[in-house]
C-alpha cells in the first residue's frame, strides 16, 4: 500500500506481475482489510494510524520491511558494483549484456529513482530474475554498505574506484574508504574484482586481510598529472593518475600498483578502441563511450560478464559494441545553432575531473555550466570548481555554491572575471543532495553559455541531469 496514487507511485511498476493486491491513494477502505491477510504498510507510517487498528481489527498480519527481508532469501546468484565513479554505467552495461544474453536481472523498476542505497538494493534481490546486478551506494554513513551487501548474500562484485566523496559528516577521506571498504568484508572469502590502479582499493584489501580470489585489472594509458592521495596506511603518496585517484604509486608500506590479471593497453580515444589483455590471450574492444574513465568501465565490466554470468568473450564484446551509455552521463542532448549541449551526472570533484579531462580531450574549448552542491561542503565546492576551471574556456556558476566559490576566486584574482560568467539565481534555494540548482537556473545557465564564443557547452550535476528538459524550452 502507498499513500501515493496509481500515476504517481514509483513502485506500482515494480510489483506488476506478482499476485499483490495494491492500495493507492490514501487509507484504504474496510472491504480491502476483509480480502487480505497480509499487509505491508509504508515504512513511515506512524504506528498510530488507523490502518494499523484496521488489520489488527480484522486479523490481518502486519509485514515490515524488515520481516520481508527475513521471510524471502535470495534465491538467485547476485553480483555487486560500488565505488565512488563509474558505477551505474558498470551495473547498466552488465544488465545490458546479461539480456543480450537471455539472462534476466531482478529490476527495481523505480521511476526516476536509482535506487543504490538504503532497502532498494536488498529489496530488488528478492525480485524475480535469473541473477540481481545491484548498484551499492552509500551516503557516506558507516554501515550502510554493510547493511546492503550482508542482506543480498553477494557471491561477487566489483569495485570501480575510491576517491573523495560525502565528507560532511565524515572526519576526512579514510573514514569514507572504510564505509566503501565494508563491501570488500562482506565479500571476504568470495570472488571482488577492483581496480588496482587505484591504491585506495588496493590498500583495504591488504588492511582488511581479504582472503578471497582477487581479480586484478589496470589500464595502461598517459598519465595526466601527479597528486597526493592519503594511504590506508595514514601516509600521503603520490599518484601519478590516469584518471583521478586511479594511477601508478608507490608507498613505503608495500602498496604499489601491481601487475594484474587483466591489462587495457593501446587505448584509441578517438576511435573508442582498445586491447585486453586477459589470462587467456589478447581481445580487441570496440566501445561507443567516450573517456578514458570509460576504458576503466568497460574493462571492470567485461571481466565481470566473463567470470561471473560464465560468458565468452565474443558475446561480451558484441554487447559492448553496441552500449550507447546511460541517460544523463555524457548526453548529447541538443544542438542551437551550431552549440552542440551535452549533460553528464558528475557531481563530486573526482568526477567532474575526469568528466571534464575527457570533454577537453574530445572537444578542446569548452563551457562549463555547473549546478554542483557538493556533498563533502565548500571544501567539495572548491575543488570541483577548480577542476571546471582547468578543463574549461567559461564557466557559469548556475548553482548557488558555484556562485559563492566564483565570487570568492574573483576576488582574490580578478582576471577570471573574463573566463567566469555571473548571473544572480535564487538566494532561496535549498540544496537537496547535491541538486544545487533549480530548473530555471539550469536553463538560465545554458542560455548564457549560448551567448558566448564556445560552441561545446557542458552543463555537468545532478541538476543538470535531472532537469534536462528545462534546456528543450529554449
């Protein structure tokens, strides 16, 4: 039941098929409580509601989210992808090549939502399917991986990256590669496959003492710059990175990027090709993603589609040939008068670095529309915004924390009043997540970008992503 109507609920999709009487729309009415013998309430329906006298009334068993949780086992084998980046187009492309393959993955179904987090994961493995390739996200809140991965029994899964993200309320990036370490715990004596370019990963699977099978792969490409990135260890190394986080290292503690069981190498940008190398011998791939993040994507992928679902190598390529991406991430969604407008998801600094690292790479000049609020505060902030203003020819601030840091990097250096455009937006906004703009201001933002000699216009954030269509109305 759910205090929504039938056109607005989210979940009514998710539960077609099954033999589920549904209640839409306010309390339902006496005949309802007479032809039932189950019910699950919404989870934050007070326990004083009258619905609950209603059951009791008619002896009908109250089921919680918890008692669904340990009534239905997970009758199927489950595969889990986390990390900071790169996860939803990971979990995209595998469900992708899992139908191709005619195996069908338990979906959620929910409307607008991509429900990583909280019950929606551990819910979606108790749906029908052959197998669940559930995405696993995380507020940054101890726990909550855990909680997730513990309830749907994981035999497998893969870890993208680990770079700073959900600071707020967190006392600095190691307490954050914990909350994303507790996947590897859950996995332990099982089957992961990380990413060992990426020290972080590499440093909890040694710190956590994982005893599992480790599946190794790295990409050998151009490194782009070197930073520092904190160890699990409490040491500061250098990284010289590939993509942001994600490089060749070395620390005095032992951790330093290793050789592995699978290699990406020969990377074409331009052609959207490169070569695998696997333990059983090269393999050519052939993808229609842009950036070498997506080189990282897509490899992590093939070696889950190859050593999870049990598929040869040539059927996984043929699926990858054809994945044109996931809605919101590199979108090309318009062109005005020869301005081509594309949107992209990124809304973290290690994101917005490689997205942009990538547009740049792809298109040269650039302008930037940012409608970032970051999660980790003005310290996210920053260096999101710094990142916009390396890749980028213009940027226009259309969030308010995008226009505080502008004014703030202004006036310390008032040459940048030629490279950042400012347009007030509206002083009452309230941020949710990390949607730091309205649709107004996402749409005000491109129609400035538009004035400005730049025929490549990235607007980039959950906001830019969710409110798209503002753009159509220009």
């Amino acid at each position: 039941m759910d205090s929504f109507s039938r056109k607005d609920c989210r979940f009514a999709k998710s539960l077609e098929g099954y033999d589920i009487e549904l209640s839409f729309g306010g309390n339902p009415d006496d005949e309802f409580f007479e032809r039932i013998d189950y019910l699950v309430p919404p989870i934050s329906l007070s326990k004083d509601n009258e619905i609950f006298k209603k059951a009791n009334d008619n002896n009908v068993e109250i089921f919680s989210v918890y008692d669904i949780i340990d009534n239905f086992n997970v009758d199927k084998p489950v595969f889990g992808i986390t990390g900071t980046n790169g996860k939803t187009t990971s979990t995209e492309l595998l469900k992708k090549i899992a139908y191709d393959n005619n195996i069908v993955p338990s979906e959620h179904d929910l409307e607008g939502m991509q429900g990583n987090a909280e019950f929606i994961p551990i819910l979606q493995s108790r749906l029908d399917g052959d197998v669940s390739i559930l995405e696993i996200g995380t507020f940054g809140v101890p726990g909550t991986v855990k909680r997730i991965a513990d309830n749907v029994d994981l035999q497998s899964g893969l870890i993208t990256n680990i770079t700073e993200d959900h600071l707020n309320d967190l006392s600095g990036f190691l307490e954050y590669a914990y909350v994303k370490g507790e996947f590897i715990q859950s996995l332990n004596g099982k089957q992961i496959i990380v990413n060992a370019n990426d020290p972080t990963i590499m440093g909890l699977l040694k710190d956590l003492e994982y005893n599992g099978e480790v599946i190794t792969f790295r990409v050998e490409a151009p490194t782009t710059s070197t930073v520092e990135k904190q160890c699990v260890c409490g040491e500061t190394i250098k990284v010289n990175e590939i993509i942001s986080g994600s490089g060749y290292y070395f620390c005095k503690c032992g951790i330093t990027t290793p050789q592995t069981d699978y290699i990406a190498t020969s990377v074409d940008l331009n052609n959207r090709t490169f070569d695998l190398f696997t333990p059983s011998g090269k393999i050519e791939v052939k993808m229609q993603l842009d950036g070498i993040h997506n080189v990282y994507n897509v490899t992590g992928v093939i070696i889950a589609a190859h050593e999870f679902l049990d598929l040869p190598f040539d059927r996984i390529l043929e699926s990858v040939a054809t994945f044109t991406g996931v809605a919101g991430r590199m979108e090309k969604i318009r062109t005005i008068d020869g301005n081509e407008i594309i949107v992209d998801f990124a809304h973290n600094p290690a994101g917005v670095k490689t997205v942009l690292a990538a547009f740049k790479e792809l298109y040269g000049d650039i302008t930037t529309v940012v409608t970032i609020s970051s999660e980790s505060g003005e310290e996210g902030d920053l260096e999101i915004f710094r990142s916009v203003l390396e890749f980028s020819k213009y940027v226009i601030p259309a969030s308010l924390a995008s226009q505080k840091i502008a004014k703030r990097l202004i006036e310390e250096d008032s040459s940048l009043k030629g490279k950042i455009f400012l347009d007030e937006i509206d002083s009452d906004f309230v941020k949710n997540g990390t949607i730091g703009a309205t649709p107004e201001d996402v749409k005000k933002g491109v129609e400035n970008a538009l004035a400005l000699d730049c025929d490549k216009i990235i607007a980039i954030g959950e906001a830019a992503s969710k409110f798209k269509e503002s753009i159509f109305d220009i």
